[in-house]
C-alpha cells in the first residue's frame, strides 16, 4: 500500500470532517436563536395589530409598516454595496409573493381581526398556519409529508383547543364575527401559499432581498388602495392616531417587519415552510407566559396541557 502526502495547506481528513460538523452545528444553532426570536415577536405582534386598527384604517396602517420596512431593507442593503439584480423570469413569481404575503393577507387578516376576538384570531392562525404550510409545501414537491408531522399537527391542534378554545369560543358568534374569522383564515391561507411559492426565488435572490422587494411591492400596493378605497385613510395620513397605535405601529416595524420576516424568509430557505411554520405553535404560548408575568392573569391544567402539547408538537417538527 503507497501512502501519498496530503497537499501542502490541505487539512487532514478528520480535522477537515471535525470542522464541518462544528460548523454545522454552529449553524444549527444560530437557526435555532433565529426561531426562538422569530416565535417570540410574532407571538407579541396579536396585541400590537388589535391595539393598531381600533384607531387606523387596517390597509392604511398595515401598508405604511410594510412600504417602510421595505425601503428600509432595500437603503440598508445599497448602504452595504448590495444591488438589486432580479432576473426577468423572477418578477411576476415576486409580485404574486408579494400581493398573497403582505397585501392580500395583511388587508384581509386585519379587518377580519376588528370584528373577532384575539383569542378566537389566535386559535385559527395557530392550527391553521403549520398544516397549510406543509400542505402547500407537499404540494408543490417542496417537502414530503411525514407520519411525525402528521402526529405533531394532531398534537398541536389538539393543544391549541386546549389552550383558548373555551375563552375564544365562549358565547354565540353573530354573522360579523363569523365574517372576521372568514377572514383571518383567508389571510392565513394567503401567508402560507406565498411563503411557498417564495422558496425557489431563493435559489437566484438572497434572502434579505426576497424580504426587501416584497414588503416594498406588497406594503406600496397596500397603501395605493387604501388611499383610493379605504374610508377614513386621508384622515389617518395626518398622523393622528394616538399614542398607543403609533407605538403598536412601531413595535409592528422594527422586530416585527425588520427583524422576524427577514428571519422567516431566512429560515424557510434553509428549513422549508414546513418546518418553519411550527412557530405557530410556540408563538401563542409566549404570548400566554408573559401575560401571566406581566399582568397577572391565571392559567389553569387545562391551559398548561395546551401549551405542552403545542411546545411538544414544534420540537417534534424541528427534530433533524
């Protein structure tokens, strides 16, 4: 047997597997800090929408958030030296991204969220969300459905009930209230198709830039037809909305526009849709912690089991 000299500079096999399996895990890792932010913004951002259309027409403050996250992004990445080069091929799959993901969802899911309560808006986008996403994602040949995601779906839609069904359910539901949870599904549905059809864009554009050109197009188009259609938008394009809605607005932007949808569309290329969407079932059990911290409310068996259940279901998703 001839044993031949590895090249100069060239590492030895087991340092070179050593460092690949420490980078992966440190890439892991940083996924997993990216999802755990990404569950705890959107699982604070029910309020702060509630809070923001009491006082604002839902297209007009919705389309303001996203036109200026977009700019925002696009500024930041031409700041860095990073144009924006979208092939030919690539703009009518990016307009439909951006009207299902940022004007379709985000006008209908809004005005749905005025007539329904937050609990009931947060029962359906929780048990909604992770099965359209892999839906749509087995669908379109992204991802293969598995008997562990089945089990997880079961398991997550079961906690949901669990944890708000009785309070979002609680008396009888009028014709408008049915309207409004019509709405939040329609929205919902609209998210996850986009998130969907966002992926192979992936493949040509970065992340960041998919993100960029999507709120810029979706939140420009938003607030084009609120100005034209939506009652009361002139008024609210004096600025006077109120303390409470401009600081919802804000909250809305920063970690929610410019910080978890930029983390989301990072992690539905690495990750799939799939995958991704199990936030869902952990967003709503952040949002039940911190009101128990920071406003004292109870919590019951019932509702711990919920949120086990849900918790349960998204590390049997993110499981490699």
């Amino acid at each position: 047997m001839i044993l031949r000299k590895a090249p100069a500079g060239f590492p030895p096999a087991g340092l070179s597997l050593l460092g690949r399996g420490t980078t992966a895990d440190a890439a892991l890792a940083r996924q997993r800090a990216m999802f755990a932010f990404l569950c705890f913004v959107w699982g604070t951002t029910w309020l702060a929408m509630k809070v923001g259309v009491a006082s604002v027409p839902p297209g007009f403050f919705a389309g303001t958030r996203w036109a200026v996250a977009g700019v925002v992004l696009l500024c930041w990445r031409w700041a860095r030296g990073q144009r924006i080069s979208v092939p030919a091929w690539a703009w009518p799959r990016l307009l439909i991204v951006s009207v299902l993901m940022i004007a379709t969802n985000q006008v209908i899911q809004l005005y749905g969220l005025r007539y329904v309560p937050a609990g009931l808006a947060t029962v359906i986008s929780s048990a909604l969300t992770p099965v359209s996403l892999i839906g749509f994602s087995a669908i379109a040949g992204q991802e293969r459905f598995t008997r562990r995601q089945g089990v997880a779906l079961v398991l997550g839609a079961l906690g949901t009930v669990m944890l708000f069904g009785q309070k979002a359910f609680e008396g009888r539901l009028d014709w408008i209230e049915l309207a409004g949870a019509l709405g939040v599904i329609i929205g919902c549905l609209s998210y996850s198709l986009g998130s969907v059809l966002a992926r192979p864009l992936m493949r040509t554009l970065a992340p960041g830039e998919v993100a960029a050109l999507t709120n810029c197009i979706g939140g420009f188009l938003l607030l084009a037809g609120s100005l034209a259609f939506e009652p009361g938008s002139g008024a609210a394009a004096a600025g006077q909305w109120g303390w409470p809605a401009f600081l919802a607005w804000l909250y809305l932007l920063l970690p929610g526009s410019l910080g978890a949808s930029l983390i989301y569309f990072f992690l539905v290329r690495d990750w799939g849709a799939g995958r991704t969407g199990s936030y869902a079932f952990v967003s709503p059990v952040v949002g039940v912690i911190l009101a128990v911290l920071l406003f004292g409310e109870g919590i019951d068996a019932g509702e711990v089991v919920g949120m086990t259940l849900m918790l349960g279901s998204a590390a049997l998703v993110l499981r490699r």
